[in-house]
C-alpha cells in the first residue's frame, strides 16, 4: 500500500493534473491519502509525480497516523468508542484490516488524513525538485514513513 502526501499547490496547473489529483483524493496541501499499489494508480502518481510525493507505509505508522489524524465520515476523531462501533479492537487492528485491501470509507473513515506542515520543513533542495536529487518530489520509498512522523 501507498502512502502519498501532496506537497505542491494547484495555481497555474493543468486542468488535467488538478482532476488526477482529485481522483486520488489530494484536493489540498499536506493531505495524505493510502492508494493501492496496482497499474493505474502508479500511472497516475507517476503523471501527478511533480505535485506528489509517495513510499510504501509501514504498519506501524499507519496504526499511529488512524490514532492521531484519523476521522470519521462525520468530522470525529477516532476513539476507543467509534472503534468498538466498527467492531475493531485497536488502531494496530484497523491499520492491518485498511493493508490487506479494505478501504478506509467501508469502515466509515474520511478517505484522506490531514497532517501539519513536516517538523523541520522538507528537505533541503525544496519542493520543486526530485527526492532522487534532496528535493520532496516523487517516489521516496520506505522513507516516507520518517515524513508521516514528522507531520502527524
């Protein structure tokens, strides 16, 4: 499963990328959503790879991100209560239920999770440049969980 976080607004951008970039639920700055890891979604990061940045989340981090920034559909955060509404024990359980293939709306959780801008901002180069080359752009790998933290 993907983890992709926005990091560049939409002035003068492409009518196009503004809707690949919709479909993927990231309508604003610093919003984090959980994408599958199939043939169209990598096309489509690939294509809004200059406005994005994404890596492979780990479990942990997920469990922490649901407990800290998830909601529910209604604007309530997540607790003991509306966890044992959805018939789940804990955050690690609903982090390792969204991993194996559920999505977050059947278990009645907003699609996107809105983070802070990172602790100690991005990295050096900014975001107008590749992560391959010090910027925040594009695919990042097991990195992105050290971003997540950052920002939750």
């Amino acid at each position: 499963m993907f983890a992709v976080i926005r990091v560049r607004g939409t002035i003068k951008v492409n009518v196009r990328m503004v809707r690949t970039l919709a479909l993927l639920n990231l309508n604003r700055v610093n919003r984090l959503t959980l994408v599958r890891e199939d043939e169209q979604s990598k096309k489509m990061l690939r294509k809004a790879e200059n406005y994005i940045t994404w890596g492979e989340i780990r479990m942990e981090t997920l469990a922490k991100l649901l407990e800290k920034r998830g909601q529910s559909s209604i604007k309530q955060k997540l607790s003991a209560e509306t966890l044992k509404e959805l018939k789940v024990n804990s955050f690690a359980e609903l982090a390792e239920k969204i991993m194996q293939g559920k999505s977050a709306r059947e278990f009645g959780l907003k699609p996107f999770f809105a983070l802070k801008p990172p602790s100690k901002g991005y990295e050096r180069a900014g975001i107008k440049k590749p992560y391959a080359i010090g910027g925040a752009l594009g695919y990042r790998g097991k990195e992105i969980n050290t971003l997540i933290e950052r920002m939750i």
